[in-house]
C-alpha cells in the first residue's frame, strides 16, 4: 500500500472517524477562526488550537496533518459565508453580481487577516462553488464561459481592494484614535509642505475644503473626509455601480437586458 503523501490535499483526504465525542475537522476550523479573528492569523497553531479544544496537539494531527490544511479549511469556510441565495442568483444579471460583491467585501471585513493569509490556500469545494456562483450570475449575458472569467476577475479585484483599502483606513483611524499627538505633527507636516508650492492641486483642494468647511483635513494635510464604515461603504457602492456601468458599456447589451429589470445603480 502506498504511503500518502505529506502534501496531498485535504479534500482527497476522507475525514476520520472520531475518536472522541465533540472532535472533527468542522470544531477545529471554527476553533481556528475564532482565534484568527481575536488575536491575529499568527497566533493560529496546533498547538493552540488543540488547547481551545482541551485536546492533545497529537490528536488533533489525527484530523490534519499540516498546517495547510488548517489553512484550506478556514478559507473553505469563509468562502462558504461568501455564497449567497439561489433566490439572489436568480435576478437580473447586475443584481446578482452586486449581491456577490457586497456580501463578498462583508465577509472579508469579518476576517481581515483573511485578506492576506488565506492567499496559498488549497482550492477546496467552496472556491469552487463561489467560481460556480461568480459565472452563474453573468447568465443574462451573451458571453460565453471563457468571456465571463476575465469579466468577472476585473469584479473580484475591485472587491478585494476595496475590501483591503477600508480595513486599511479603519486601522489608520483607530491608530489616530489612540495617538492624536501624531495625527497634529503629520498635520503639521502636510501643511508645510502644502507651503513650499510643489503642490499646487493638493494646495487647492486643501483651501477649498476650508472654506466650505465640509471636508476636514487629514494627516497629510489633502481633503479626504474622516473614514468611517458608512462613508467608506457608500464609496465601495459609487465605485461599484461606476464599475458595472462601464462593463455594461464595454459589452453588447443583452438582448433581454429592456425587459429583464432596472438596472443597479
């Protein structure tokens, strides 16, 4: 009998049977995000996860071998948060692909260590359904199968940057929150260098957000409003509406794109 493989993947792999009550690979991902999600991705290990669940790190490679398939688990489980309904898919093409970005970015925002340590994961069963759904929606369009991949990768990349740039903003907000004297010294800054005249556009925008007194300052001294979820929310939604507005414009429109509903946005 051949020996398995210490890197096969998961998936081919049939989970075990238990060996206690309470124990199996659905306990340890959930035991694995919660820590993620409390202390950060690097504090998930077997070790401390087999603590959480009063179990012998030894049992727990019983279920898993590697830290790999920790890994392949907790994205297949967050991409199964990422799936939406049927009733959603459904509707009118626009809507449907809104409805997978939207819930896309939300459950990222969850998980934001998600946002750069699931990168290497195992392609599991949920990619798959996600992929499944991605396509799914683009249906009221005349593409074929190898037309839609492309389109829906330029969606993906807007979400995930989005994603990254709101819990980027938030960290900066709430780093601002706990330090105020650094956010007055790289006001400081920004306004001297606003002085020196290499910033002419900067410079304008700035005294325009002064006069109508609308758009406070930021740490470098330009015009960005404070970031908070709901600004930062409406702006993936403008950026998101602009963005299948211009895929709408750079495809034929479907022939029953008159009659299948209004449009988002």
């Amino acid at each position: 009998m051949t020996k398995a493989r210490e890197n096969d993947l998961i998936w081919l792999r049939p989970e075990p049977n238990k060996r206690r009550p309470g124990l199996n690979r659905q306990q340890i991902t959930e035991t694995a995000i919660r820590i993620a999600d409390t202390e950060g991705f690097e504090a998930v290990t077997m070790k401390r996860i087999a603590t959480e669940l009063n179990s012998g790190t030894m049992t727990l490679y019983y279920y898993v071998r590697t830290k790999a398939d920790i890994v392949a688990l907790m994205q297949d489980a967050i991409l199964a948060d990422i799936l939406i309904s049927d009733h959603e898919l459904a509707g009118y093409w626009r809507d449907a692909v809104a409805a997978i970005a939207r819930r896309t970015r939300d459950v990222l925002l969850a998980h934001p260590w998600s946002l750069s340590a699931l990168n290497d994961a195992q392609f599991g069963p949920n990619a798959m359904h996600h992929m499944e759904q991605s396509l799914a929606a683009l249906d009221g369009l005349d593409l074929g199968v190898s037309e839609k991949l492309p389109l829906w990768g330029i969606v993906d990349d807007y979400v995930f940057g989005s994603a990254l740039h709101t819990h980027e903003s938030l960290s900066r907000a709430a780093e601002a929150r706990r330090n105020p004297g650094l956010v007055a010294d790289a006001i400081a800054f920004g306004q001297q260098q606003l002085e020196t005249g290499q910033f002419p556009r900067l410079a304008a925008l700035y005294r325009k957000s002064k006069s109508d007194h609308s758009m406070p300052a930021d740490g470098a001294g330009g015009t960005s409003p404070p970031m908070t979820t709901d600004l930062l929310a409406a702006q993936f939604e403008h950026g998101l509406n602009a963005l299948l507005e211009g895929l709408v414009d750079g495809l034929a429109a479907p022939a029953d794109a008159a009659t299948s509903g209004p449009r988002a946005g």
